[in-house]
C-alpha cells in the first residue's frame, strides 16, 4: 500500500512537472537563502568561540579621562604588576603588533606586521600548532603561520630557517622559525602571521624597552583569572596604578579601567575605541542577511502554496475518486504534504548546489567574511535545516493540503466545486508576496543609489590625485622628496606625521572648559594645500612664521560647533591639547578624515617638523597618477633598494565603503529579481484559476459584445484592492528597512529618496499588468461557443 502511496505521488509529480520545477526551483532558491542567512549570522556571533578558556581569558580595557567610551589600549607596566600583586590572576600575557621590515636569507625584504607577546600566550589561547613547537621562553624563537611560511620559504620546510627582523637597522635581529601555526580563522579578533617573545620588542633607536616604561601603551592585554568574582576585585585595584600611568603620559590620561571576557569583547562591535584587535562585522551584516533570506523564504513558500491552490482545482475529480473508494479525509490530507514533503526535499539538494556557488562568491565580495555550511559536522546547521524544511511543508501545503481535502465528492462530480484565487487565504498570500516584492525591489534601488552617490561623494579633499608612501624612517623624507623633484606630473608634494585616512591620535580638546574628543593631525607646512582643503576662516599655515610651530592650530568647522562656536567666531580661540596651548588661526571646511562607515569627525591640524614625518604625499593629475605612482616606486627602490616600498594610493579610503555597497546592491537586485519572478508566477496561477472559473461569465459577456477591457476588469477586479494595499504595506516597509540598513551600515549616507519608492510601484504595475494581461488575452481569443458548449 505504501508503494502504491508512492507511487500516485511521483506521478502526479511527473504529471504536472512544469510545476514541479517551478516550486522546486523556487522553494530551493529560498532554503538556499534561509541556509546563507543563517550561517553569516552564526558567523558574525562565532567570534573567538574556539578559544576553550574564552570564559576566563580578560582582555583589560581603559577609560580615557574626559574621553569617550572604552579604549582597547592599556599601559604595559601594569599587566606584569598585576600579576604579581595579585592571588587572583593566573597568567597574562601582554600583546603588541608594529610594522617592520623582514627577510629572508638574502632574499626579498618584505614588510611584515610583527606581533610581541608573553610565553603565556598559547597557554591561554587556542590557535593549532601544525609543525614545530609554539613555545615562546626561547627569546630567539619566531612562531609564524602557514601563509606567511609559503611567502617565505615556498615548499621548503620553515622549521630552523632564520628570519631577521628590523632588516636594515643596526639591530637587526635574527629568530629561529620554531613553529607553524595553522591559519588564524577569520572569525578571530586576534590576527597575526609571526609573533616572538615580547622582549624583542624595541624601541625606534633600537634599545630595549624598560619594564616600568608608563609611557608605552599595549595593543591589549589579557589576564586569565579562573574565578569571575575577582575580575571586579582587579578593576577596582588596578586604579592605584593611575598616577603613574597619568605622571608619565600628560598626553594619554587615563580614569579608570575595565575587564571584560575575550566572549564579550568579540561581541562588542564597535564599543571599544581605538581597537587593534579585529572586530566581528556589524550589525547589519549580521541581521540584514537574515532578513532578507527570510523574505525570500516567505515569498518561496508563499508562490508554492498558491500554484498548489491552483493546480488542485484539475485534481478534484481525483479527490472525488479516492473519497468514493473509502479513502479518509486524513490520507488524502497527509497525501497531498508528503508531496509537498518531496517537492521541499528535492530543493533542499537544489540549495546545496546553489549554495555551493553563493558562498564562495559572497565571501569574496566582503572583507573578512568567510561563511561556509558543513552540512554534517555543524549541529545546530543540521536541526535549523530540519526546522526550516518542515516549516516550508507546512507554510506552503498545509492550507491547500486542509483546503482541498475537505470538498464532498458528489459535490464534485455535479461539478458544483470551482474555486480559484477569490479565497481569502490565496489573496492575503499573494498581498505578502507583493509586499515583499516590493520591498526588496525598494532595497535595491536604495542601495544602488547609494553606490552611485559613494562614488561620486565629495570627500572635502583631492583624493582622487593623491598618493601617499609611508617613511621608513625621519632621514628618508628629504632625500626622496628631493630624488621626486624632478619627476614631471608631479604636482605638490608634502611631508606629515598622520595622514588622513591612515593615521591620526585621539585627543581631549579643551577650550572654554568644554572638553571634548577630537582627531589630532601633526603636518607639514605644505599638507592642507597638497591635500586641496579649504579655509573658511582666517589662514592657513605660514611657512615665514616660525611661531606657527608652536603655537598655531587649524579646526574644521564640525570642531568649531563643538565649542558652540561658527567659523569666524574660533578664530584666536585658545584650545589646550595635551597640556600645550594653541591659537586657532584658521578653519577649514569640513572634510570626511575616515571612511564613510564613520560619521564626520572633528580634526585639529598642528605643525610638525621634518624629523617627525612618518608619510610623504604626492599630488598628480588623475589620469596620470597610476604612472606617477610607478617612478615613485623606482626613486624609492633606487634609493633604499634594500628597504621595501609602501605606497597607496589615496582613495584606497573609500574603496572598502564602495566595494561594501556595491556588493549589497548586487546581492539585493538579484534576490529582488527572484521575488519578482517568484511574484509572476503565483499571480499568473491565481489569475489563471479566477478566469477558469469565471469562463462562462466571459463568454456570454463576448456574446453580448464585452470589449477586451470589460473582460479585464471582470478577471482582475478581486486583485485592484489586494495590488493597493500591498503597494502601501510594501512601500512602507521597503522605506523603513532600507533606511534601516543604510543608517547601520554607513553613517554617510544617500538615504532613500521617495523616487525609489515611485519606481519599485511602477515595476510591479507594469510586471502585473503584464503577468495577467497574458491570461486576459487568452481568454479574450477564446470562441464563445466552444466554452458555453463546454459548460
């Protein structure tokens, strides 16, 4: 009986195989989506979760006296001080990464980003060892990762090979590779390629760091303290170490400190300020992928049902058979969702197909991201797939599965039954699906635009014709500015300590007893009209006052306001920054100093000398800033052959925000695409019912003389109000969510502009017009006669 069972349902499946692969694809784009939408959620919240002790490891955070909120950095003497003060505290280790250049043998020099910590380190964390030993008490150790182990030595084994560190320095110092470690996964806060002993971390002129050295400030510093009672106790102890750490630092005060799980601080997304740990991605990454594979889902499931509603009115004399052979309500009801059952099983290994493509490629199209489905060795995966799958047998077969199982058999077989999309369930389903049409149709517009409008957005300086090359050291400035002298097409050129976009310091501005947090910019002379910005008010600097050095500071009008004051008004106002006084001398106008997922920043520009330059800017035509770009990159090696070259160029800055939007306006217009198909075809199925069953009603009206538009008013006039209310609820949604969206992801943004409402409204008329008008005209062409005869 149960083949027999089987069997019916396979060849009511063959039967009606357009719909079958039309479902099929459909409800396997969404299961698709829903697996997509769940993994980059479980991804975004998987951060630092492999570590075993993530409940006890504490990374120790500080408050900055008159900052603002929390500052991933902490003073390095107080971590060892801690330790030994303190019974509570079972291992720390202190964490620190900088730039330098290493080599190789006498190969290539490359530069490499270098990370010091304490032997504890791998005691406390977990990152697999795959050859060698990760033990750092040998001081003459280097443990490095398996990429930067292929960079290095190719095929070759890494294990007692040397690399030297601070390659061409007098201090050069050479390390034994002692380990490889397998690569840091993406979803971890902590990143590094090699990492040795803290000891070997030196200061620029080569000397070794002093333990009790209060002006040096940690990239982190973790504390593994078994008992969580005593995370509090520390916090409250550790404020005795503030004098020092304030005596030694007038610029860098800090108030107090704070402890937090390395499980809490994977999940505070831009909580903590001045971070150098990586950060899990925000919010919206997390919640908007989620969002959007459910309205896929939805709209999947939605269509499913209603081709089924559709498709069970040719089947109602096979209900009527099987009722009057003594089949139950109950068999032919459980039938008709194993069918459905089998239809959602078949797309389910569709979605692992298309998903097999979609990940790689959404992977690729974010920095960061590396979202994958291990579909028999993830738990949770396995029973939200099993939940997911019987969730859409019952969305999309349950009603039509109670609906049509219902009907009386001699009611059928009189031929009293007909039914179509008129019901009320088959039109709120089609409204939704609409709605949520609509929705993503206003989304991708939205999103579209807003990659037009960050293409196009006025930074406030010449990022388009600028590049930057960052100084190895304060005796390369001149010699490369003057070897870059003659180079035609060149048009500025400009030393600086910070740079826009790639460099800068936090600091506490007060003026007028209001203190507040603000970007600080140390520059040279010729920065502000290299980097094209603009004076509101008052001057810029003066390359004949020498008092401009010590004295002079330039704000940009956001600063201004912070103080209450407009441009003219700051003018000659006093501002105290790092216990110095400064004259405001001019304002610039308003320029965007970090990318456009941060808000406009207030920045103050100082003076610095040529000793202190840590970039040197360049300025061309744009057209010819690629070319420019490669003579830099010979003067350089020319000069410094053994030394690396680090250039960028200047819209390097907004490439992330860019790549980032355009990205989500792809994902959105392809998953809008679907949803307007999927949209299509329940509206086709459901018209294509209402005119079957309204067929006499159409004939006698071409009897009597009925033009084309009566007819289309006739099949059509149940969905004018279903199109209305779904267009405002659509409309509505689709605003708010995109809006939503945009607000979360950049806080620059072109938000959303009522057009995009307006066309997302005519792309669905003219696709339901032209969905139903094929039905119409069918019915339109069809002879009067033949269907009254038929009736």
């Amino acid at each position: 009986m149960l083949r027999n069972y089987f069997k019916i349902i396979f060849r009511n499946l063959w039967r009606y195989k357009n719909y079958t692969i039309i479902n099929v694809v459909g409800m396997g784009i969404g299961i698709a989506a829903m697996i997509w939408g769940y993994q980059d959620y479980q991804y975004s919240f998987s951060f630092d979760n492999f570590h075993e002790q993530r409940d006890h490891i504490y990374r120790a955070l500080s408050y900055k006296k008159d900052g603002e909120g929390l500052k991933g950095y902490f003073p390095m003497p107080a971590v060892e001080m801690a330790k030994n003060e303190f019974s509570g505290i079972k291992d720390v280790a202190r964490y620190f990464s900088r730039g330098m250049n290493v080599r190789y043998d006498t190969s290539e020099t490359f530069s490499e980003r270098v990370t010091f910590t304490d032997p504890a380190f791998f005691d406390m964390l977990n990152f697999p060892l795959v050859a060698g030993t990760n033990a750092l008490s040998d001081r003459s150790a280097v443990v490095i990762t398996e990429k930067i182990a292929k960079k290095y030595f190719s095929h070759q084994d890494p294990i007692g090979k040397t690399l030297t560190l601070y390659t061409g320095e007098t201090y050069a110092r050479p390390l034994t590779v002692r380990g490889v470690l397998k690569d840091l996964p993406l979803n971890s806060t902590i990143q590094f390629g090699m990492i040795t002993h803290f000891d070997n971390l030196l200061k620029a002129d080569g000397k070794k760091i002093a333990p009790d050295d209060w002006s040096m400030f940690l990239s982190a510093a973790f504390f593994n303290i078994p008992n969580p009672a005593n995370a509090a106790l520390l916090e409250k102890a550790m404020l005795k170490y503030l004098p020092l750490q304030n005596k030694a630092r007038e610029d860098m005060k800090l108030s107090a400190f704070k402890l937090v799980t390395l499980r809490q601080q994977a999940l505070w997304q831009g909580v903590i300020g001045s971070n150098s740990l990586y950060q899990r991605p925000d919010d919206a990454a997390a919640y908007g992928a989620i969002s959007l594979a459910i309205l896929i889902f939805l709209s999947a499931c939605v269509n499913f049902s209603n081709t089924t509603v559709a498709r069970a009115n040719r089947r109602l004399k096979e209900i009527g058979m099987r009722k009057v052979m003594g089949s139950t309500y109950g068999q032919i009801m459980r039938q008709l969702l194993v069918e459905c059952f089998i239809v959602v099983a078949a797309s389910f290994l569709l979605s692992i197909l298309l998903n097999s493509w979609w990940l790689p490629v959404f992977n690729g199209m974010f920095q960061g991201v590396d979202v994958q489905a291990n579909y028999f060795h993830d738990t949770r995966l396995l029973i939200f797939i099993g939940c997911t799958l019987a969730g859409a047998t019952l969305l999309a077969g349950a009603y039509p599965a109670f609906y049509v199982s219902r009907f009386n058999p001699s009611s059928i077989f009189r031929g009293t039954v007909k039914f179509g999309g008129s019901n009320l369930f088959s039109r709120v389903m089609l409204g939704l699906q609409l709605s949520i049409a609509i929705i993503t149709v206003v989304e991708s517009i939205g999103f579209a635009r807003n990659a037009r409008f960050q293409r196009n957005y006025d930074y406030g300086y010449n990022i388009e014709s600028s590049m930057g090359v960052r100084l190895t050291d304060s005796t390369t400035y001149v010699a490369l500015r003057n070897d870059l002298s003659s180079i035609q097409g060149i048009t500025g050129m400009a030393g600086t300590r910070h740079h826009i976009g790639f460099a800068d310091r936090e600091v506490v501005a007060d003026a007028e007893g209001v203190k507040k947090e603000v970007s600080f910019l140390e520059v040279g002379r010729d920065y502000p009209q290299t980097m094209q910005l603009k004076v509101a008010a008052g001057r810029s600097f003066d390359r004949n006052m020498e008092s401009d050095y010590t004295n002079a500071l330039l704000v940009t009008e956001k600063m201004a306001s912070l103080y209450g004051w407009n441009a003219s008004q700051a003018i000659g106002k006093r501002i105290n920054i790092d216990s110095a006084y400064y004259s405001v001398v001019g304002v610039l106008n308003d320029f965007q100093s970090e990318t456009l997922f941060e808000p406009l920043q207030p920045v103050a520009m100082k003076l610095a000398r040529e000793n202190r330059f840590q970039f040197l800017v360049v300025q061309a035509r744009p057209a010819e800033l690629a070319g420019i770009f490669q003579k830099v990159k010979d003067s350089w090696k020319k000069l410094y052959p053994t030394r690396p070259f680090d250039g960028f160029f200047q819209n390097q800055v907004k490439a992330e925000a860019y790549q980032a939007t355009n990205s989500i306006a792809t994902i959105f217009f392809w998953f809008a695409l679907i949803c307007i198909l999927l949209t299509a075809t329940g509206l086709f199925a459901l018209v294509s019912l209402t005119a079957l069953k309204k067929m006499k009603e159409v004939a006698l009206r071409k009897v009597v003389g009925a033009r084309p538009r009566h007819i289309l008013v006739v099949i059509n006039k149940g969905y004018f109000w279903i199109f209305i209310i779904s267009t405002l609820l659509g409309s509505a949604a689709g605003w708010a969510l995109t809006k939503l969206l945009l607000d979360m992801i950049f806080k620059i943004n072109v938000g959303v502009d009522p057009g995009s409402l307006i066309w997302s409204v005519i792309l669905m008329f003219i696709i339901a017009a032209l969905t139903s008008g094929v039905k119409v005209w069918q019915a339109v062409k069809s002879n009067p006669v033949e269907l009254l005869r038929t009736e």
